[in-house]
C-alpha cells in the first residue's frame, strides 16, 4: 500500500527536478563514508563465507575426496540405506503428527477465546527453549526399563525406546513448534469472518474447513511443515538418547554420520552429510517461495 | 418473514452489549440500526443471524423459536461490515459458494448453479468481474459481491452489518440508493446497522436508535427526527443545540436568567433543553426566548453558521438563512421554532 502512495506521489509530481530531489535527498540519508559501507559489506560477506559458505564445500569435498564410486559405494551400504529409510519413516511419522497437532492448535488458539490461552501459547514453544538431550531424557525417564510406563510397556510386549516409535516420539515433540508457529499469526490475521460467512452460507463445519480455511493458510501449512521436516531429518540430540544406535536398526542419518566419523570413515559420513546438506539446500529454497507466496497472501488481504 | 425478539441480554464479561432488547420486524420491512459504536447494534444483528448467542431472551422468525437452529439451519444472508470475500475464489465462485455447500439432496446440478450466479451478478450489475479475485476489486464492487454472495442461498432475512461503513462518501450515496431500490426489488425483510444517521434516514422504513445495549426508540424516519424520544435521540439524530436548563416555580431558567419558555407540565429540577441549530429564529435584540452577542460566522452554502454566547453563560451555534447577513458582535435575540425539555442532568 506505501509503495503504491509513494509511486501516485511521484507519477503526480510535475517534472523530473523534483523526482532528481528526492533522490539527492536519499543518499543524503546514508551518511556513512564510502570506506565504512564497504568494509560493513565485506565483513559481512566474509563472516558469510567462512561459516556458512566454506562449510558446505568442505561437506561435498570430503563427499567426493575418493571419486564417485566411493561416494555412490557410501550411500548403497546397507547401514547407510537402513539409516536413510529410517530417517524418512521418522520424518513422515512426526511431521503428519506435528501437522496435525499444529493445525488443532493454532485453530484453538486463533479462532476462541479461553482461560489458559497464554499458558499454551507458552507451552507450544517449550521445545524450541528446552535443551534437545533434555527432550530426549524425558522419554527415557517415561518409557525406559526403570521409567515409569517401563514395567508395563515390558508387560505388554510394547517396545518403544530404542525402536523406531520412540525415536518418531523425540522427533515429534522437537518438532512440535514449527507448524503452529507458521499458523498463529496467520490464522489470527485472518479472523474467524470468512468462516462465519461459510457457515452463514450453509456450509458445514468440514466444508468451512475444506473449502475456507485451508486454502486460505495453505501456504503457511506448506511452510510450517518443510521447517519441520528438515529439523525432523536434521535432528541429533534427542534422538540420540532414544535411539541406542543399533546399527542398521536404530541409526538415523545424523546418528550414523557421527558413527561412521568416530570410525574414521571421513567418505561414508560425509557422503550421507553431503545429503543431509542438499536437504538444507532444498529446504532453502522452497522456504523462499513460499515466503514469497505468504507475502502475495499478505498483500492481497491488506486492500 | 417477520422477526421477533424477546428480552435479549447479552454480555460481555461485565460489559452490557445488549439489555433487555425488545423488538418486532414487519414482513419486507427494511429496518435500520442506528446507534453509536458499542450500542449493541451489531451484536444484536449477529445474535439476529446466529453467530452470537444470548444470555437470555428469545428470538423468532415467522413465531418460530431461531435459537434451536444454528446459523447454518436459519438462511439468513449476512453481509460483513468488511465483506469477508473468500480471497481465494474468484467473484464467481465466491457467489456460488452457497449452493455448492447444499446437501447432495437438494443441490443444483452445475448448469442450474451457473445460470442462477450469472442471474445474481446481473442484479448487482458486476458479471464483468466474474473471473477475477476479491482483491482485484474496488471497495464498492466488493460490497455489492458480498451481497449477490448472500443472496445466493435465497435468504428469508438479509442482513447487513455497517453495509456502507468502509466506502468513500460518494459511492456509499450512490450505493444507498441502490440498495434501496434493490430492496424493492426483492422484498426480503432486512435490516442493516449503522452509525450514520443520514444512513439511517435515507435507506430505512423504520429506525431503530440503539444506545447502550438498549432501544431508545423505534420509529419512522420522520418521527425519530421530528419527535425524538429521548435526550439521546435528539441529541444523536440531527445537529442539535443542548442547554442545561432548570425548572423551578413553572420557570425555566438557563443559568440565573429566566427564559421565556412556558414551563406547563415540566417536572422542576434540573433538565435538559434541545433545539436544532436550523430552528433558533433570530430576531433583533430583546425578542425571542434568548438573548446573545454573535461571536463569529461562517458561510456554509445557503446558510451561515454563527457561533453565539447566550446571556446565561453558554455559547451555542445556530444555522440561519443567509437572508440577513450576521456580524461578529452583533447583539441579537433568538426563538426556537421548536425545542424539547427533557427532564434529568
């Protein structure tokens, strides 16, 4: 909206010394000496190089040190393959669970008034203040031989730390902020008005949701659950005390980098990195589409 | 469709949008909600449509209890203060929502849906902008979408939040008498809110002033204009000129000094005095109830606006034809064509 009164201003204005003005007016906001802003950009440039940059080359260097068919040789191990199935199984597992979770939540959050709202507002954001290995302990101290669902769970036959479902379980409660996290302010900027007319119109509590509120937060959804699979792939800590890397059982791709590093294999650990690199990348990317399409969202609801 | 509602209270917290609210709604009746922000008026429409709940009371439609039903069940179009478009469908698909939403049963087959959207889009004059999305549209153009929107369902009430509340003055006139026209047109009983008065006047059959979660009064355009009920409807309907006046031994005094007003009937005590500012006559010095000294004049069209301090101690503005030019200093007297005393401070 400024942008387009900025633009009528100068389209109105009578000819181009007042716009040549405006612009002299501009640079005389930036007082900074030519010398300062390019030592500020290079120092910003080279801070980017050496601890982002210069990283991920290392990452695909070491990759590919002993040619393609070592790093393609890495990859098909079987350790490594078990590694990378059950890293996806994982990610699919906490992502559905967190993408649920998170629209209950926001919805709840956004839509109704109620007591506690601030508490959970608060508690939704506990895992990202929270130490991983913390996560990670507390379901061991739950679920584990001497926790307290243990004896039962042994009782049971039911097997979740040191399995994939107590690994999904770390996964998922890390993760939990991401997908809430996109949706509450979105939801809230949108107001409960399109669903009244929805409703008003005869549609139903599933047809609202269908047809009126998840077009309108799809971008966001879309968001929160590419933040959270990366950190669902990407996640050591608290997987880590879970998992009692079992190898080619219990090891996600995280897990086995470190193991494969510790045992000096610098090509098989880089090598799975180098994928868990490209996920960054990936990850990158369709972040900045879709921050792009959540802007246009902005945009068109600001008229 | 006739609309009835019973004692509705409604809160807020401790906050009273809605207190004891009585009203009946004619079939075909195009009745306006006129009242200050936090008067209760929207709150009592939303109520009306199903999307709030009372603390109590009853509501009607056709002697039917609404209250069973949810906003779902009542067909009632609503049209949003903000128009609520889904941004994401375009014009045409925002239209056909309500019939697209129908149980499998009863709903058209998409031909039928089609020629009826095209149908509505032709009585809000806008099939141009079919295929283009609400964001594309003026504010004007939204507003009259908003409408084919909730006439779609076919509604047994239209109602409209603030309907004109967020346009520039020159297309909420034209669309004022749109709506009215358009209301003959369909004859669906409606009621609309709004804080505009003009509004109000202008588009209605009957005006209902809300103040405080309460009816003040309800009537014809011309009777809560001419005879307004209450101190607040004068007040709030019309430029009125207010004085606080005293009654005391069948005299009514403005300050120290007696007016002369007859004071038959008045309760004595303190009391509140209303004239609108196009009914104080001037006259030369010593005639008329008051007596001023004019401070200052502007001209607005055909007539000029003087500022003027009465002798009693307060200073008031009249509008008076530009027939005999006023001046900064000139004393003069002045006579309400007509005013009302309404008791209490």
């Amino acid at each position: 909206m400024t942008m387009q009164i900025a633009d009528s201003v100068s389209l109105s204005a009578p000819d181009a010394k007042v716009r040549a003005h405006a612009a002299a007016a501009r640079n005389s906001l930036r007082t900074e000496p030519r010398a300062v802003r390019i030592v500020i950009i290079a120092l910003a440039m080279t801070f980017l190089s050496v601890f982002v940059v210069l990283p991920l080359v290392v990452v695909f260097a070491q990759a590919f040190s002993k040619g393609i068919l070592a790093y393609l040789a890495a990859l098909t191990d079987p350790e490594a393959l078990s590694a990378i199935k059950l890293t996806l199984v994982v990610a699919a597992i906490s992502v559905g669970l967190n993408l649920v979770f998170g629209l209950v939540a926001a919805w709840a959050i956004a839509k109704f008034e109620f007591r506690g709202k601030t508490f959970l507002i608060t508690l939704i954001d506990l895992p990202f203040s929270v130490s991983p290995v913390i996560s990670g302990l507390v379901f061991v101290l739950l679920f584990g031989a001497q926790g307290y669902f243990g004896s039962w769970l042994r009782d049971h036959d039911i097997q979740i730390l040191f399995a994939v479902p107590g690994i999904a379980l770390a996964t998922t409660f890390v993760t939990f902020p991401f997908v809430a996290r996109a949706l509450i302010p979105l939801m809230q900027e949108q107001g409960t008005q399109e669903e009244e007319a929805a409703i008003s119109l005869g549609a139903s509590g599933l047809q609202t949701f269908f047809r009126v509120t998840l077009p309108n937060i799809k971008w966001g959804v879309l968001y929160g659950v590419l933040l959270c699979n990366a950190r669902a792939m990407g996640e050591f800590g608290a997987v880590s005390v879970v998992s009692g890397h079992i190898r080619g059982e219990t090891n996600t791709m995280p897990l086995l980098v470190e193991i494969l590093y510790n045992e000096y294999q610098f090509v098989a650990a880089f090598a799975i990195a180098s994928l868990l690199a490209m996920l960054a990348l990936i990850t990158l990317i369709a972040k900045t589409v879709l921050e792009h399409h959540l802007d246009e969202g902005h945009d068109a609801s600001d008229h | 469709m006739t609309i009835e509602v019973r004692n509705l209270v409604k809160k807020f917290d401790s906050f009273k949008a809605l207190d004891g609210v009585d009203l009946k709604v004619d079939n075909g009746e195009l009745l306006a909600l006129l009242g200050p922000s936090g008067s209760g008026k929207t709150t009592l429409l939303r109520i009306i449509a199903g999307l709030d709940w009372p603390d109590s009371g009853d509501v009607a439609f056709n002697g039917e209890d609404a209250l069973a039903q949810g906003a779902r069940e009542r067909h009632v179009g609503f049209v949003f203060q903000h128009y609520a478009l889904f941004r994401h469908m375009t014009v045409f698909e925002n239209v056909a929502f309500g019939l697209r939403v129908q149980p499998r049963a009863i709903r058209k087959d998409e031909s039928t849906i089609r020629a009826r959207v095209t149908e509505l889009l032709d009585l809000v004059q806008l099939d141009w902008l079919a295929d283009r999305y609400p964001s594309q549209l003026s504010g004007g153009q939204r507003q009259r979408i908003a409408l084919a929107r909730a006439l779609a369902i076919e509604p047994r009430i239209l109602l409209l939040d603030e309907p004109f509340g967020a346009l520039d003055a020159k297309v909420r006139k034209e669309l004022r008498r749109w709506l009215r026209s358009l209301h003959h047109e369909i004859n669906v009983t409606s009621i609309f809110v709004t804080h505009d008065q003009e509004e109000a006047l202008e588009v209605a059959n009957r005006v209902v002033v809300m103040d405080k979660g309460r009816i003040e009064q309800i009537g014809s355009p011309d009777d809560v204009y001419e005879t307004p009920a209450t101190a607040f409807v004068h007040g709030f309907i019309g430029e009125s000129i207010e004085l606080p006046v005293k009654i005391e031994g069948g005299v009514i005094r403005l300050g120290d000094r007696p007016l002369r007003l007859a004071a038959d009937g008045l309760a004595p005590g303190a009391s509140r005095l209303f004239v609108r500012r196009h009914d104080m006559l001037v006259g030369p010095p010593g005639s008329g109830a008051f007596e001023g000294a004019v401070q200052h004049v502007r001209n607005f069209g055909p007539v000029q606006r003087a500022e003027v301090a009465l002798s009693g101690g307060e200073t008031i503005e009249i509008d008076a034809p530009r027939d005999r030019e006023l001046r900064a200093g000139d004393t003069i007297g002045l006579e309400p064509r007509r005013y009302r005393i309404f008791a209490g401070a």
